[in-house]
C-alpha cells in the first residue's frame, strides 16, 4: 500500500510576487478568496501551502490533471474529493488523506487503505500565561495518567513539548475520524513509549486507549520536523472488511516550493491586486514576532 508523507516550511518561505500570483492561479477560486481574507501573511502562506500540497498529492499520485482536481470539504469540515471524482478514481485500497498547518510548517500525510489524520504543532511558550497556569487551564484536555506523564517529562520547557506531544496525538485521531469540537479529548488516552522521540527517527510504539479500553486497530506515527515542531499521523482501519499490512514508518519529506508547485497548472488569470493586497500584510502578530 502507499503511502505519502510531505512537509513544506512555509515559515522561511517568503514569496515572491511572480511566485505568490502563480500559485494563487493554481488553487480553486473560493480557496484564493478565503487565503486573500486572512489578516496575517503567516496564515496566507500556511493555508495557500496547504491547498497546494493537497493538489499535488492528487494530481501526482491519484492521476487527476491538475485542472481537474476538484476539492470540498466533509459535513464535518475534513478535506476531501467532489464525489464526482470519487466516483471516476476507484484505486483500489483507496486513498485517504489529510492535512495540517502550525508554527513554521504545513503537511500532507496520505494512505492506502486507511483512515488518515495529521497534526503537527510548535512548542511555544503560552502567550499572557506561566506554563503553569497555562496547564491549568487546559487541565480538561488530558486524563490524570496523561498529565502525569507532562509533569514529569522534565523542564518547564520539556513539560510543554510533551503537552504538544500528547495535543498532536489526539489531534491526529480526532482529524481521521472527522470528529470536531464535540469530541470529549478525555476519551483518547495515550501510552508513551519509554523511547525518546528524536529527529531523524518516526516512532510506531504510542498506544491508544479509547473510552478506557485498549485500541488495538490504530496505530500512530510520531516524529520531529526540527527541534520544536512534534507531527503525529494517526492510521486506523478503513474497512472492517479489508485488513493489509502497513508499509514501514516513513518521514515526512521536505519539499521547495519548486517542489511544491513542480506539477501545478493555473486555473484563473492573473490577479495583481492579491499581491498588493498580501505584500501589505504584516507577517504575523506582534507577540509571535516577538517570540
């Protein structure tokens, strides 16, 4: 079965106005609209990142010209195919896939034959809060075994990159089953591993514990982009009636945005105006620019 893990640092990606324009042509109208209303250049950048790698993931590894690729959301807000291509591209396992952007990063994780969710996150210091208090107020996300597990990781610094450990892990699973905000995040319990979670290396040993009994049928992929950013793939059983084996863990690949764009064909002419208006973007708020 395949499998297809990207990630593109649109953090460091500071566009160009011929590079900017030509991917604006290669997105969806409403898409363009809806990155044109964002008040920061921050979350143009991660949001036009992430509808690019979604097409190219389905032109290149679906066999949909670019010009054909057709993109909507779930009734429950998860990126998908228009059911007219889901008819015509009958692959057989079928893909899933999924998408996330955090901090300096935007990713793609997809699958054959299984349900797929990803998170990445940054571990960054809580805005107006201690670390302290910022755990205080998040207590309800976690179950006990869970916060024992963050308070005991260390530092101030390593307590808040295992929270941001444990919020991609269920992030991840919730994002695979296309479940929203009224997910009780108290249901999914996650079992670290004793082994540390290191750059360079995608870790398959966490285990999940749904409503307080052991969740055999998902497995989830952790690993690190760079020092700060955790990512967490969650795989789970597409069909109950279909059971195939994984392919071995894969790290997420770095792609340019010459990468990025290498099978993009424009959909709509040249707009200058959503130039002048990004170029006059500041790049983030304040606070994240100080940090």
């Amino acid at each position: 079965m395949g499998s297809v893990r990207w990630a593109f640092r649109c953090g460091s990606w500071t566009p160009s106005r011929s590079e900017w324009l030509f991917a604006a042509r290669c997105v969806q109208r409403e898409e363009k609209d809806r990155i044109g209303q964002f008040v920061f250049a921050k979350d143009a950048k991660s949001a036009m990142a992430g509808r690019l790698l979604l097409r190219k993931f389905v032109c290149e590894r679906m066999g949909i010209p670019w010009s054909q690729v057709r993109l909507e959301r779930s009734p429950r807000g998860k990126p998908c195919l228009a059911a007219t291509l889901q008819v015509t591209t009958s692959s057989d396992p079928s893909w899933s896939f999924n998408i996330s952007h955090q901090g300096d990063y935007a990713v793609l994780a997809a699958q054959q034959g299984a349900q797929v969710g990803v998170d990445v996150m940054k571990t960054t210091m809580p805005g107006s809060s201690s670390i302290p208090e910022f755990f205080r107020i998040m207590t309800r996300q976690f179950t006990a075994h869970e916060w024992s597990t963050i308070r005991s990781a260390g530092s101030e610094h390593q307590q808040l990159a295992a929270f941001y450990r444990h919020w991609t892990l269920k992030e991840s699973f919730i994002k695979a089953i296309g479940t929203g905000l009224g997910f009780n995040l108290q249901r999914a319990e996650f079992h670290l591993p004793p082994e540390p979670l290191a750059q360079g290396t995608v870790l398959r040993q966490t285990k999940m514990h749904l409503d307080e009994e052991p969740e055999e049928e998902w497995i989830f992929e952790e690993s690190l982009l760079d020092a700060d950013h955790h990512v967490a793939v969650a795989l789970g059983p597409a069909d109950k009636t279909v059971s195939a084996p994984l392919p071995p863990p894969a790290a997420f690949t770095p792609l340019s945005f010459g990468e990025l764009i290498a099978s993009a064909s424009p959909l709509s002419e040249e707009d200058p105006a959503y130039w002048d208006s990004f170029s006059m973007k500041a790049e983030a708020p304040q606070r994240q620019r100080d940090a």
